[in-house]
C-alpha cells in the first residue's frame, strides 16, 4: 500500500467533486433538504381533523354535545352547516375531514329514554387517520355517554357525580408510554430519518462517480497504473465516507435542535456505529458501479436497491417482528434495521454498548464484508 | 528539447535509454501471437501475429470496427483475451497479478477526445495526477512537467479546467500526462481522431520529437490511410485481422500497380468504361482515377487509353498507387471487402442544369456577442459536389443550419433550390436532403422501416415510397438487410442508409453535415460514387461539409472556412497551385536518420522542415536548386542514403499551410483553435 497514491487519487476526487455543482447539491444540499422536508412532511400524528356539524335539532342538549368536539383539541371546527348535502362537496375538497351530524329530536329521544341518532361523515381517502379519527369520535361519544349515565345515577342514587363516574368504570385502565411520553413523531421520525438518508444517498452518489469514470473513460488511467486494488478502492471510498459523515453530524444536529428530539445516550456510540454504517451503505454503491456501465443504469440499479430497503426493512415505519419470515430475513441482512436499533437506544431509550453490541457487531461485519464485496469484484483487466 | 542529446543519437531506432538488464536488445518490447478476443460470443479479433520493436513508432491502421481497440486495450493489460498469447517487455500477460508486473513500464491514452482527462480538473492538475499516481518524485515532476508543458504550447494555459481546452489542446495534454512518467512503452488509441488537420500535424511532431528523445517505444492507431506516412512499421488491421504489416514503403509494393488519374469530357461515360475495366475507380473532383495494377507506368497508360478508346480523354497522368488503394486491393484480393458492384441505378428523372442551386449572400449569424459566421458568400450550380472545409468551431454547422432553415441568419441571405430561405423555410425543406454528423437513423427501427419512415415524413404515396425504398436498397446496396434493425449494420452499410433516407424524396440539393467518418476506405468509395453519380447523372447538387482532407479531394469546388469568414474558395487544384505560388514546392526527402535530417535541414534555413514517419518534407521556392542542394547538405552532415523528390501536396498540405498563416497574422481568432 502506499499512501501518496492513494492521497492522490482522494484528492482527485475531492477536487472534481467540489467543481462540480452536481455532486455539491447531491453531496450536501440533498441530506439536508431531505430531512428538512421529511422531517416535517411525514409526521403521524393526527390532530386538527378539519369538522363541521350539522344540528338539525337546534336543542340545548345537542348544542352541548357538539361542543364535545368543537372544544376537543384533535378536531378543528370549522363551523355549523344548514343540512348533510352542503357537506359533499366541501369533503370532497378535502376542506373537511369529518361531519357529524344530529338528528332533529335529539333531545326528545335523549329524554325520553331513546337511543339519540348522531350521523358520522368521514373522509376515506387516508384509512389510517381514518381509524384514528374513528377513535377519537368513539373516546368523545362514549365519554359523553359515560356522563350523561352517571348523572343520571348520582340524581338517583344522590351520590356524588365523581362516584358514580368511577361506579361506571369498574376496569380502571391506565397507559404509559414508554421512551416516548407525548407519542410524537417529532421524537421518532426525524432520527430515524438519519438512518434512510444515510441509506440511499452515499449509496447513490458513489455510484454515480465510479461510473462516470467508466462512462468517459478515465478508469483505464486506473487501470493502467500500478495502483493496487484496495488502495483504489480507499482512496475511492473514503471521500464519499468522510462526506456521509458530516452528513452525519448534520442530520443528527438537525434532529436535535429544529426536531427537538430528545438525545439521551452516547453520541459517540451513535457516530461510531453511524460510520459504520456509511461505509456499508458507501460500498452497496461501488459495488453498483463494477456491475454497470452507464451512470443512468447505476443511478436506477442504487435507488432500487437502497431506497426500497431504507423504506420498507428498516424498521422505519413498522418493527421487523411484523414482518412475514421473508421480510425479516432482508431486513436482518440489510444494515438499515440495525443502525436505527442504535439510533432508538442512543436517542430514546439511553441504552450504550452493552444493549447494543449485537447491531454495532452486525454492521461491523456488514461495512468489512461488503468491502471485502468490492474488493473481490473489482478488477484492473476487464472482459469487454 | 536538449537538442544535443539528439546530435548525439546515431539513428532513428536505437533507444535513448539503456535497455533494462532483464530485457535481450533483440527481443521485441510487444510479442503477440495468434490473438483473438471475443465479445458475447462474437469475434472482434481473431488469430492477430504482431511483433513491435524496441524505440519504433508501430501503427495499427484501420477502420472502425477492426479491432484495434481490442488488441491495444489487452497489450496494455486492462483486457481479457481468449485466444493467443500477449507479452509485454518479455513478461507474458496471462492474468491480472501478472499485467500488474508492467503496468509502471507504460502508459496507455484510450479514444476519443481527451476523455481519459478529469474534465474539472486544469491543465496542471492533471499533469499532477498522472504523476503521482505512478510516483514520480516532485523535483522530476517539476522539470518534467515544465518540459512537456512547453512543448506542448500548453505552459500559457496552466490553470485552465480540461473541460474548455480545443479538441487538438486536450490531444497533447492526453500526450503528456501518458508521457509524465516516462514509461518505455506508450499506447495510444486514434489519438488524432476528430482534430483537425494543423493540430494533428502538431501532434504527430511533438510524438516524434518526444520518442525520439526518450527512446520510447509506441503503438499508436488511426483510422487515417493518410497518416500511414508517420509510422516506422505498420499493421493493416481489417474484420478482426491483419492483413499487412511492414514498413509503409513495403506494404506499398506489396501490391504491384499504378493509378492513372485523367480529366474527360464526358466523366459519366468514362468512369462506367473505366468501372467495367479495372476494379478500382474512383472521382476525386473533375479527375477520375483508376487503379491498374501490376502494370507499370506506360503499361497503366496503355491499358487506360485502351479502355476509354473513343471517350475524349485530357490531362492524362500516371502516379504511384497510394496506402488506400493498396489497402483496397488488398482487401479485393483476399475479398473480404465482400465489394459488390453497386446495382445500375433507377433512371434518373431530368434533372434541371447549370442553375445555381445553392447562393449564400454574405450569410452571418451572431450567438451574442460571437460571430459563428461571418459574412459568408458562395455559390454551388446544380450538379456539382462543393466542399465547405475548416477546423471544429469555424462556422461550417452554422452555414448549413442556416441555408436548411433551421436557425435564422442575423444577416444575408441565401437562395436554396430557388427559393429565399428568410421567405420560405417549409418550401426548402422538401427540396432539399440533409444527413446530419450523427447519421440520424432510428436504431431499433428496421432498415425498411427507416426508409418508410422518411417516406412519411417527407408525404410520399405508398406507391412512391415502394419504389423509393427499393431504389434507396438498390443504390446503398442493402439487399437482404431490409429487416435489420439500423443500429446492428456495420458503419458504412448504416451510412448509405443515412444518405438514402435523405434522398427519400428526390431532393435537388443535397447537404452532408461531416458525413463519412470512421467508414473503411471501401465503404467511402462506395459512398463518393453514390455522390458521383447523383451529381454527375441526377445533377443533384452536394454540399459537403468536413475536416476530413482527404474527402476534400473528392469535391469539385472547395471553400476553406477559419473563424467564421471564408478565406479561399477555389477548386482544389487551383488551391493547391495558389500555395504553390506561395510557399513554393514540396519536396520529400528520404534518408538513413531522418530525426537528424529535420534539424540538419532547419539549421540550414529550411524552417518549415517536418518529419513523416521515416520522410521528411519541406517547401521550396526554388524546387531545382534545393533538389541538387539538399543531398550534398545532408551528406556533410554524416547522414547517410539521401534522396530528394518533388512531391504532390495534399489538400492537408493547403489546409496547415493557410490556416497556419492566418494564426500567425490573427492570434485571437474566434473559431480558430487557440
């Protein structure tokens, strides 16, 4: 191995990438963007569902239970409406999520000891908030109803409201939740973000550059100079590691103090399992380019391949436990699962080493035998 | 250069350097036998013998296709082989660990224009690169780069990013950065490929000078039959096979014969009497020529005036046969050309004569504040091949664009077909062909269906486009090709194709935008005659634009572009007579140490002396006395079978002489090389 050769060739590369407003944008515009517009555009909580009411019936105990929702702080209350049709085509629009609308008689009904009927109009269109905003009418209906039981029974027994609240909930159910007090995406998303970004983009970008060289030409100065195999592949590789990290830092900065997620463990298990990490995702992308030959078939070859995976086997959305068996399996070999355990314990949970050596080791042995990977698949004297 | 270490050299072969311990004197630096290499399955090469020797320039001369790429890529270890075996300095190239053994030994300079550079990079920082990737230390770095760099008229260019060097500027720089380490073996692919004719000259002497001096050994390919001149030793590279290899001058003889070039009265008839006789015809301008061969200089006579007997015949000469004629008989010899005659055409409709087809009245065309063209004037009759010639970037695109329509001009006019262009862009559209650089074929598309698809375009009836299409397979000779897809024909059956689509519906005025590059010199013959006739029996009228010189010998009238204006618009004898009047004659000298003769001859006052492979050439004003006062000046110089003789000058000789003196006059040019 000698070092001036390689320092050559990295600082090639260095230099051609800083000339080129391509790679520039790619290298440090893009991660940046991404979590930025990610960050705040996936979010899963939901909140300010858009709600009108139609109250056909006008009474004081309708007025009262419309209030349930239009003083709740999951719905946004966008006003009364005269009757159902004028509803259409503002849920249609998407102005409106959900109308609930009243029955005439309401009242009357109520009083006289008979089911009150209360329509529900929702929007469809998103199944998931869908059955959260279902369950959030359900929790304030049967809260209303719970209520209005249990003043019937403190009139009738003369018991204190609050008793015969508590007589009417003989299962007392109490959650916690754990890591993530608030359940906000806010606290998961963003750095779990990291992970994705890391996955695809030096992936991406690595390829991208190998393969030019190829496209143009200059591979066979590589080629046709005694540099040796691995040092080509160093002095190839560690640019684009060395920008994953400070894509690292940035990302990670990024979470912390725009997404205010809380940081709770060690940042340098974080950033030494993150480099790690790079290096896996930096040598999926050099090993794109000994397969290919056009930058275009790199550039769709390393988004299928990384992008998918960051996506779909990566414990992004949903825990690999989920997972049919053939999942879990992909998820298991692919280094995105593993770094977002580290990411889950450094930020959320405080746990260090002794929790999470089984994924540090995992991506150890994944960034090692990937460039292993490339190191076999490379060649200096090619076959066409 | 350290001109002493040259005067101390004794010939044109011995190294410069001592030979490495390892290596015998004798043993060839290359030794290839019975190569072949294949691609999915079908060969690129096959059974290629080749032996070059140590501090020869060795040339590997054919056209696209022909497998010089291969054969370079696997000499210089970076390509797999099936067949044969390769050895390099005496080690044998049979896996990757042992290519690595030579890989510091030599240095390799692949296709196509600077495309082995780092494009962000400057000048010097690619200098740099090449440099320490093979180690050299920084002091020699220094001097070397500084050396190279002067040589290369780079040095005032340093800090400039690769990517807006001119095409001939980004050759030398490929040159030196292959040089930096000063391997003992260099390998160089077409390096002279697409730039144009001065900056080529430029090159082949910076190689030369720079070999020379080092002792180097190269390989060096082209596609140009002319450029055979400037090799030691060659191999003739066809189909994946060698078909000749020796020093030019043997290769030459190896194929007995003479060519008779003649003017006639009536060319049509002459060249199908001429066709029916000899097996290579061929127009160049007003002048047919014809190969005889095995005959010698009366005999040719003879044989020629025998076969035009009744045809009136003027300006008879007898010349030697040049490299592409030989190349030809070669390749009818052994037939691999597989030269089917070119079926006897559909009659011609009445073509309309004499007219003026093509009048461009001080054309000019700004791109903000730059000139492309500058205002260009010139007329092309009907029936006559006209040749518009000039560098990259001198404005001959632009002309083209602009009388076809495409862009507007920003001031003249011109008159296509007899219509103003200005007026009528639709109207000359469908009077007019046009068959683009890039050959503008549909590749996934079938012959046929390329041909109907022009059909279409251009409105024809189906009637019209089946007896369009078979005309257009008859003339482009692609009979039994109908169903290939256009992208699968070898380069010069994909050419024709691209003519006959531009002929499709019968235009009067046909435009070629660079047409024949990279076709093997049979298919280019092919591709002249096709002009040839449509011009001559169809009074079709061509214009041709090119920086390929030896095409512009084929054309009636010449007008030589350079930096947007037009600077000589002549046919080509009369160009050729007008800088013979200026510059005097040529003369070639062939001696024992050319190397030595080039400097012997320009400290003796002949400035303009330049060497041609094993030749050197100079100008004379006074052809008689230098002819009797050159061979006397060698000798006392100890340089050694000296003879001199006039030689005819080429249309590159006309086009490096005036392009040459109009960058001394005007530095700055736009549109000229910088």
């Amino acid at each position: 191995m000698n070092a001036r050769r390689i320092l050559t060739v990295m600082h090639k590369e260095w230099r051609e990438m800083v000339r080129d407003p391509l790679s520039l944008v790619m290298g440090f515009v893009l991660p940046f963007a991404l979590m930025l517009l990610i960050g705040f555009g996936m979010t899963f909580d939901v909140e300010n569902i858009p709600l009108a009411i139609v109250d056909r019936d006008g009474s004081a105990a309708s007025r009262d239970y419309a209030y349930r929702f239009i003083g709740s702080r999951y719905f946004d209350f966008k006003g009364y409406l005269a009757d159902e049709r004028k509803a259409a085509p503002l849920l249609m629009d998407g102005k409106l999520r959900a109308v609930i609308v009243i029955a005439e008689r309401f009242e009357r009904d109520l009083l006289a000891g008979r089911p009150a009927a209360v329509q529900v109009l929702l929007d469809g269109a998103f199944p998931d908030r869908v059955r959260i905003t279902k369950g959030y009418i359900s929790a304030i209906n049967a809260a209303a109803t719970r209520e209005l039981i249990a003043g019937y029974l403190s009139r009738r027994d003369g018991i204190p409201a609050a008793q015969a609240n508590e007589l009417l909930q003989p299962f007392g159910l109490e959650m916690r939740y754990l890591y993530n007090q608030g359940v906000k995406s806010d606290w998961s998303i963003p750095p779990k973000l990291i992970m994705f970004i890391l996955f695809f983009v030096p992936a991406f970008m690595t390829s991208l550059r190998v393969v030019r060289e190829k496209e143009t030409g200059t591979i066979f100065n590589i080629y046709t100079s005694p540099l040796t195999r691995v040092e080509f592949l160093l002095a190839k590789l560690a640019p684009y590691v060395a920008i994953a990290l400070v894509n690292l830092v940035v990302l990670w900065l990024l979470a912390v103090l725009v997404f205010r997620a809380p940081f709770k463990g060690s940042f340098t298990l974080f950033f030494a399992a993150g480099a790690l990490y790079v290096i896996a995702t930096t040598c999926i992308g050099m090993l794109v380019s000994v397969f290919v030959r056009t930058q275009i078939a790199a550039m769709l070859i390393s988004l299928v391949i990384t992008f998918v995976p960051a996506l779909q086997y990566s414990e992004l959305e949903e825990p690999v436990t989920s997972m049919d068996p053939e999942g879990q399996l992909i998820t298991y070999l692919l280094p995105g699962m593993h770094y977002v355990r580290v990411i889950m314990g450094t930020f959320l949970k405080n746990v260090g080493l002794e929790v999470l050596w089984p994924e540090a080791l995992t991506l150890a042995v994944q960034a090692g035998g990937l460039f292993f990977a490339c190191y076999l698949l490379f060649h200096k004297r090619v076959k066409a | 250069m350290g001109e002493a270490a040259l005067v101390e050299r004794v010939g044109g072969h011995g190294p410069g350097r001592p030979p490495p311990a390892e290596a015998e004197p004798a043993r060839p630096v290359v030794r290839v036998r019975g190569f072949g290499k294949r691609y999915r399955g079908v060969p690129a090469v096959d059974g290629v013998d080749l032996e070059i020797r140590r501090g020869e320039i060795h040339g590997l001369i054919g056209p696209d296709g022909a497998g010089k790429s291969s054969l370079m890529k696997a000499i210089a270890g970076v390509l797999t082989f099936e067949a044969g075996s390769v050895e390099v300095f005496g080690v044998a190239l049979d896996s990757e660990a042992t290519c690595e053994r030579v890989k510091s030994r030599l240095g390799f300079m692949p296709q196509g224009l600077g495309l082995n550079l780092y494009a962000d990079l400057s000048v010097e920082e690619n200098v740099d690169f090449f440099a320490r990737l093979h180690l050299v230390p920084e002091r020699a770095l220094a001097e070397r780069k500084a050396k190279l760099l002067a040589m290369t008229r780079l040095d005032r260019f340093r800090e400039r990013p690769m990517k807006h060097l001119s095409g001939g500027m980004k050759q030398k720089l490929g040159l030196a950065c292959t040089l930096i380490h000063e391997p003992e073996l260099i390998v160089l692919d077409e390096p002279t490929t697409g730039v144009d004719a001065v900056s080529r000259r430029e090159f082949w002497a910076i190689l030369a000078e720079l070999l020379q001096e080092k002792g180097i050994t190269a390989l060096v390919s082209t596609a140009y039959m002319d450029e055979a001149a400037r090799f030691e030793r060659a191999s003739l590279l066809y189909s994946g096979r060698i078909l000749a290899a020796g020093e030019p001058e043997t290769i030459r003889r190896l194929v007995p014969g003479r060519v008779v070039a003649l003017r006639s009265g009536d060319p049509v008839a002459a060249m199908a009497r001429l066709k029916a006789r000899f097996t290579q015809v061929e127009a160049r301008g007003p002048w047919l020529n014809a190969f005889v061969a095995g005959a010698d200089a009366a005999g040719a006579r003879a044989a020629v005036s025998d076969a035009l007997a009744g045809v009136p015949v003027e300006n008879l000469n007898v010349m030697d046969p040049d490299l592409e004629d030989v190349f030809v008989a070669l390749l009818q010899n052994r037939n691999a050309g597989g030269e089917e005659r070119p079926a006897a055409r559909a009659a011609a409709g009445g073509a309309p004569r004499g007219g003026i087809a093509i009048e461009a009245l001080e054309l000019t065309r700004d791109f903000g504040s730059f000139r492309a063209v500058d205002h260009a004037s010139f007329r092309v009759p009907q029936g006559e091949i006209f040749g518009l010639l000039g560098a990259n970037g001198a404005g001959k695109t632009t002309v083209i664009k602009m009388l076809t329509g495409i862009i507007r001009p920003s001031g003249g006019s011109g008159r296509v077909a007899g219509v103003e262009m200005r007026a009528a862009a639709r109207e000359i559209k469908e009077r007019i062909g046009y068959m683009s650089q890039a050959f503008s074929l549909y590749g996934d598309l079938t012959v046929l269906e390329n041909i109907h698809l022009y059909a279409g375009i251009y409105g024809l009836g189906a009637r019209a486009t089946r007896a369009r299409a078979e005309w257009v397979t008859g003339m482009a000779g692609l009979s039994g090709h109908e169903g290939d897809a256009a992208g699968s024909l070898p380069m010069g059956l994909r050419q024709r194709l691209a003519l006959g689509c531009a002929l499709v519906h019968r235009p009067q005025v046909l435009f070629l935008d660079e047409p024949t590059s990279g076709v093997d010199p049979i298919g280019r013959r092919r591709f002249w005659d096709i002009l040839f006739a449509l011009s001559r029996e169809e009074g079709v009228a061509v214009l041709v634009t090119t920086h390929y010189m030896s095409e512009a010998e084929h054309c009636d009238h010449l007008a030589l572009m350079y930096a947007g204006r037009i600077v000589a618009d002549a046919t080509p004898a009369r160009m050729k007579l007008e800088v013979e009047a200026e510059a005097g004659c040529l003369l070639e000298v062939a001696s024992g140490a050319p190397h030595r003769a080039v400097l012997a001859l320009r400290r003796a006052g002949y400035a303009g002396a330049a060497l041609f492979g094993t030749r050197v050439h100079v100008f004379s004003r006074d052809a008689d006395g230098d002819l009797a006062r050159i061979p006397p000046l060698l000798h006392s110089a100890g340089i050694e079978a000296v003879s001199v003789a006039p030689r005819r000058l080429s249309m590159e000789d006309v086009f490096v002489h005036r392009v040459s003196a109009l960058e001394t006059r005007d530095p700055a040019a736009p549109g000229g090389r910088p």
